[in-house]
C-alpha cells in the first residue's frame, strides 16, 4: 500500500469526511485483527454483508502522530459502515486520533483494552490498561470530548492479578462512568506474564456467563460478546443475552459466512449469491490497488478461504499461493485460480 496525502485520501473517498450512517448497529461484527482485517480483507468483507460492522487493524497513537497518517488511515468507501481501532493510553494522544478518525469518516473509534502482547504492554497499550481503569475512563472521555463519534472499549473479562468479578464491574463501572456505552468484551482473561498472544487467544477459558451477568447488571450499557464464536447458532444463543456479536477467526478463514449475516440477522438480502459473484465484485477494486503500485500477494492472501469446503477450493487456493508473490502478477492470477473452481448450479447462501 503505498503512501498519500490526505488531501489525496479524500479524493479516493469521495465525502468520507462527510460520511455517516443514519444508524450504527453493532449485532453482528467482524474483530479487528493484527495483519488480516486490512482494507483488503474488508472490501471483501463488504461484498458479502452490507450491514456487518468492520474494524481496522489496531493503529497505535503514535503512528498516527508520528508515522505516514494517511497511509495507516487510508480505506475505501465502500467499506462502511467501518470503526478504527486506537491503541494508545495518553488522553491527549487519543483524543487527537479520534479527531482524525472523523476527519477521515470513521464511524466509531474503538479503544483496545484486550491485546496481550507483550510488545504493546510496554507502552501501555492494550489488556494492562484493565489494571488502570482510571486511566481507561480519562482516555475514553478525552476521546468524547473531541469528536461526536461513538467510543468504544474492546476489553477482557480480566488480566491475570485483576480477574475477580468485582474488578470487572469496576472497570466497567469507571469506563461507563467516563461516558462509554458500548463494550466489546471479549470473554476470556488475559494472562500477561508467560503466554503468547496466541496462546492468550485459545488457553484461559471462555466465561461466556460473564458477559451476560455484565448485561444484566448494567442493561442501560451495550454489550457485545467475543471469543471462540464460530457459527451462527452460536450467535444466536448469544444473542438471548447480549446486544451482538463479534467473530475473529471464523470471519476471516471462511468469509463466506458472512454472505448469510444480511438475511439471517437483518432481514435484508444477501448482496451477493454465489462465491463467484463475490470474488468477481472485488476484482476492480484489486486492479485499482495494484495500479496504485501494491503487490498482488498483499490483497490475494485474503481471498484464499473464500472456497474454504468447495469443490476446487484447494487448488484456488494453491495456484494463487504458487503464482501471486512473482514479479508483475496481475488480475489473471486470480482469474486463473477461479476457473479452477466449479460454479456451483445453484447458490447457496451461508447456513443460518
């Protein structure tokens, strides 16, 4: 992805600066993850769900001051209804970045409270923050303060020393106190001192009826739910006791799922009715980026579970792992990996 202004950013968002929607649901999202949730991934996104929430990458405070700000900012219109994820913890930083953030055409500014690497604990970014929730509050009214964007918090149930009941609802307590009203919670802790970020994300274990309890305690708060949610029944069970839903993984290695959130949860057709169709949808838009000088492999990685289960899938898969990485490979890479995947007779869309 190459660098701009932002005066150029705004002419390829033709009134993103302006850009609002009349009204932001959050029921159904789609996490902010390191290296995969790339304006790429979520153009995709966009072509199999029209109302499904997307967040950015985490982008720290001080790559937005002090690094290529366009360039960490720089997104497609079609892409919305899409939030920014900031990871940062001085007031005055946030505040900043939120003001960018709806300069840019965000339509929330999310806070990340849950990373647990240990790379970002040392700048007070991330999960280390719940052991400061004054801080959290002061950061989070900063954010309000600047800018008429929603804020949110993205949070753990707990970090390792901090993980009582009691010190979840006083977090949250100091946090809605500041003004926030909607929490991202992700339902495990996370133990900072001896395991990975990986390891963070599958070992503690999931307390699901943590986050309900929050809801129950705190109903006049939204509350979404997160961790380990794969499929829509899932979702739906959730739902009984939450105000959404928000899928990592899951959405990212079989974005197909997403073709059935429209009809499932809004009541709303599918934009698009076959795996095809959604891949075809996206092609103009890789053709624009790869004239903008990006290599075909850094958009192409995204589209590899688009045929997760399908006859051909795998070999999709293979042809554009084996060709998009070589010198000038363009569109007919990934028109070649297509034809090697049968179109199916009849759509379907993704399983309620």
């Amino acid at each position: 992805m190459i660098s701009e202004s932002k005066a150029e950013h705004r002419a390829d968002s033709a009134g993103a600066a302006n850009h609002s929607v009349t009204e932001l649901s959050r029921k159904f999202c789609v996490a902010p993850m390191m290296d995969w949730t790339t304006t790429h991934y979520r153009y995709l996104a966009r072509q199999l769900s029209r109302h499904t929430l997307l967040y950015t990458e985490m982008v720290t405070t001080g790559a937005l001051i002090h690094g290529d700000t366009a360039r960490f900012l720089r997104h497609d219109e079609a892409e919305y209804p899409l939030a920014l994820q900031l990871g940062g913890s001085d007031a005055g930083e946030l505040a900043h970045c939120a003001k960018l953030a709806e300069q840019y055409g965000f339509d929330e500014v999310n806070l990340n409270v849950g990373c647990p690497s240990d790379r970002v604990q040392n700048n007070m970014i991330g999960a280390c923050l719940m052991g400061h929730p004054d801080k959290v509050a002061e950061g989070v009214r900063a954010m309000i303060d600047a800018t008429g964007l929603p804020v949110t918090v993205k949070h753990r149930i707990g970090i390792d020393g901090r993980e009582s009941w009691e010190d979840l609802c006083e977090f949250v307590e100091k946090v809605a106190a500041a003004g926030c009203r909607t929490f991202i919670v992700h339902a495990r802790i996370a133990i900072l001192e001896g395991l990975s970020p990986k390891e963070n994300r599958d070992i503690p274990p999931l307390k699901y009826d943590w986050v309900y309890r929050l809801k129950a305690k705190y109903p006049e708060l939204e509350i979404i739910i997160n961790g380990g949610i794969k499929t829509f029944e899932e979702c739906h069970q959730h739902l009984e006791h939450t105000d959404g839903v928000m899928l990592g993984r899951e959405a990212y290695h079989n974005p197909w799922l997403l073709a059935g959130v429209d009809p499932v949860f809004f009541g709303q057709p599918a934009p698009v009715q076959s795996r095809h169709e959604a891949l075809r949808a996206t092609l103009p838009f890789i053709q624009r980026e790869l004239e903008r000088g990006v290599f075909l492999t850094h958009m192409s990685r995204h589209l590899l579970g688009l045929f997760h289960g399908q006859p051909g899938g795998r070999q999709f898969r293979r042809y554009i792992s084996e060709n998009a990485h070589k010198s000038g490979a363009g569109l007919e890479v990934i028109e070649e990996a297509l034809a090697r995947v049968r179109e199916p007779a009849e759509a379907a869309i993704a399983p309620a």
